[in-house]
C-alpha cells in the first residue's frame, strides 16, 4: 500500500473526529442562548416558538442500508449517499480500478 494513502487516511480520520467535537460544542452554547432569549421574550410573548428541526440518516448493517428522517429532501439526499457508498463499497471490494 502506498503510504501516501495511509497519510491521507489518518488525516481523514483526525478532521472527522474535529467536526464530530466541534458538533458537540457548538449546540450547547446556542442552547443558552435561546434559553436566555426565552426568558427575555417570556415578558413579551405567552407563545413559544418552536423550531423545525429537519435530519435525516443512515445505518449501514453491512450491506444493507437503513435510511430515516423526516425530511422528503433529506432522506432523498441520504438514498443517494448511500448508493454513492454501496458503488464505493463493491469498486473497493472486487478491486475494480478507475483510471
């Protein structure tokens, strides 16, 4: 194997677990700031106002893909990622190169 692959590999690697980090922080302060919101709103406003929340995802039991969400667009988004990975998965596996 060449080791320039393996480089990119473990590069890949650390910016997934940086993006996955970043995604556990940066939620939790924009929660204390709705929250600080709510309560200045809370003299003004008896509604409270809910946010749309739109996800989508996908589980990958070896070959078979299980898609969920709740948004059309995302789950048609999530079909094709996940068709992306089955054509990547069966390239890889059979060792078909492309050139």
């Amino acid at each position: 194997m060449k080791p320039i692959l393996i480089f990119l590999g473990i590069i890949l690697m650390f910016i997934g677990f940086f993006i996955v980090t970043l995604g556990l922080i940066l939620p939790s302060s924009q929660i204390q700031e709705n929250q600080n919101y709510e309560k200045y709103n809370e003299y003004n406003n008896n509604e409270n106002e809910k946010s749309n929340v739109e996800y989508s995802g996908i589980i990958m039991i070896g070959p078979i893909p299980i898609v969920f969400g709740n948004s059309p667009g995302l789950i048609i988004l999530s079909i094709l990622i996940t068709i992306l990975m089955i054509v990547w998965i069966f390239l890889f596996a059979f060792g078909i190169r492309i050139k």
